[in-house]
C-alpha cells in the first residue's frame, strides 16, 4: 500500500492554497474600487504602454483578441479607458486611460502593495528576494506569461471568460 505524503507538504498544494487565499483577498481589497484583479492588470498595463491598439495589448499580454475586446469594452463602459482611432492606423483603436483611472491607479496600486506586503509579513527582507526569484524561476519554465492575470486566459492560448 502507497503511503502519501501529506498535502501540505506537497510545493504544488501549498502554492495553489496561497494562491487562491492571496487572490481572495486581493478581490476583496479591489472590491471597493469597483475593479477586479484582471482588470486592474489591464489598467496596469495599459498605463506603462498608453496608445497601443487592443490587437497589440492581446499579443502583449498573450490574450485572444475576443478576450481583450470584452475587458477594454467593460473598462471602457465604467468610464477608465477610451479607444481612440490609431494615428498610423485609421482601421485601429490605440486604448488610453481617461482622468477617471489615472485617479483611480493611485489607490489601485496601494491595494496591490498593501496585498504585496501581506503576503510577504513573515519573511525577511531576504527570504523575500529569494522567495521572488524562485517564483520567477518556476514561473518562467512553466511558460508562465510574466504580469498577466490568470483570469485573463490559459497559458495555451484559449480565452477565460473575464471575472
């Protein structure tokens, strides 16, 4: 008879339990601010690249473009994104922040550092660097896309419905 181990040794079980308590609270923290962790990413993104189209966005992000059209439209519904015509392009849309979100982003960010530092309470200034490169290394040879939301999409390249 197979004896095994308890899943709370198991690396896989403990990163799946930390993830979905730290996406919980994440929400939770987002929640008042009428965003959604997925939705905070694209602002995110949107902000460090303002004025590329949805199609560059998607590729960027690794999103199908159905996917990115449904969150720049309820982005664009809450009144945080605009789409404006390309200049270099008349048949695209380049995606840019409204005042609204650039008011918005500030508290945003605090909620994504105050969730940061949640997270990392109980470890030394150390630990923390070493934990963060480990992650980044398990990561990167799962073919993780770097800084995109898992509720955004697979990582085979098949749209989630956004939250």
């Amino acid at each position: 008879m197979i004896d095994p181990p308890a899943l709370g040794s198991r690396v896989a079980f403990l990163l799946s339990q930390l993830g979905f308590q730290s996406a919980q609270s994440f929400t939770t923290r987002l929640a008042p601010l009428g965003l959604t962790p997925n939705r905070f990413g694209l602002l995110t993104h949107v902000a460090r690249a303002e004025g590329q189209t949805q199609q560059q966005l998607a590729e960027l992000l690794g999103l199908h473009r159905n996917t990115m059209v449904t969150l720049v439209d309820d982005l664009e519904s809450q009144g945080l994104v605009e789409r404006r015509r390309h200049p270099e392009d008349r048949r695209a849309y380049a995606i840019h922040l409204t005042p609204a979100a650039r008011d918005l982003l500030p508290a945003a960010t605090e909620a994504a550092e105050a969730q940061e530092a949640s997270v990392l309470a109980g470890l030394t200034e150390q630990e923390q660097d070493q934990l963060r490169t480990l992650l980044l290394k398990m990561a990167t040879q799962q073919g993780v896309t770097s800084g995109v939301h898992p509720g955004l999409t697979t990582h085979r390249g098949h749209s989630a419905k956004p939250e």
